[in-house]
C-alpha cells in the first residue's frame, strides 16, 4: 500500500536534521514550524477518512476484536503506522528543542532521537532521565 510506504519516507528529512546536522543552522528553522509532522499526518488522513465511520464507531467503543480486526486491513496498519510515524517525529521535535534549552550535547541527543526513531516510548523515558540529570546538575 502506497501511503503506508509513503509515511515514514515523509518523515525521514525531518529526522535526518534533527540526528545528523543538529547544529546546522538550518536545523532549528526548519523544526520550528509546528508542521514538521503534517506529511505523515497526510497519510493518516488520506487512508482514515474513507473509513471515518468505521474507524469512529472502533473509537467510540473500543473493543478488543473490533480494532483487532481494522488494523488487520491494509487501511487499518497503514493509518496507525502513519499516526505512530507523525506523532514520535512532534514528540522527537519537542525533545529536539527541549534539549537545546537545557542546554543538553546534541551528541547525546541524536542518538535518544534514534532511539526514539524505533521505540519511541524508551526513547522518551531516556531523553527525560538525561533532561532530569541536566536540570539537576544546573540547579
């Protein structure tokens, strides 16, 4: 499926600059706009909108079955991967940011942000213990 192929490949220069040019002062201007994750997102509402109803009422009353059985579909997987792929790059964005204000190294921060790339949960938990030690040792 096309949109499924299409959302991570959207994401990838966003992550590029946050992990390999952090420094770059192309970096920060480009990441500043709220709608870095907007691309992935493209493909989440391209593939949920067809099947609004359907993907609403699952929603509406989560079943285990129900979504079980949605996100067996080509449309179901394709429009969580492209919710999973825009929201860890708005929370690598914010991680990205809050790092430089804290005044944490972009050499600890890009590989978090890798991290984050493919477990995003472990990836967060990581950068908040590394910001928690950074705020601590400036107080």
């Amino acid at each position: 499926m096309i949109l499924f192929d299409l959302a991570f490949p959207l994401a990838v220069p966003f992550w590029a600059l946050m992990v390999l040019a952090p420094n770059w002062r192309w970096t920060p201007r480009v990441m500043a706009s709220p709608w870095v994750p907007l691309l992935p997102l493209a493909c989440y509402f391209a593939l949920v909108l067809p099947h609004f109803g359907e993907w609403g009422r699952a929603m509406l009353s989560p079943d285990l079955g129900v979504l079980q059985t949605l996100l067996a579909t080509p449309w179901g997987a394709g429009l969580v991967w492209a919710h999973l792929i825009a929201f860890d790059l708005f929370i690598a964005r914010w991680m990205y940011f809050e790092g430089r204000r804290v005044g944490l190294s972009p050499w600890l921060v890009s590989p978090i942000l890798v991290l984050t790339i493919f477990l995003s949960p472990f990836g967060l938990v990581v950068f908040l213990v590394a910001r928690s030690a950074r705020l601590r040792s400036r107080a």
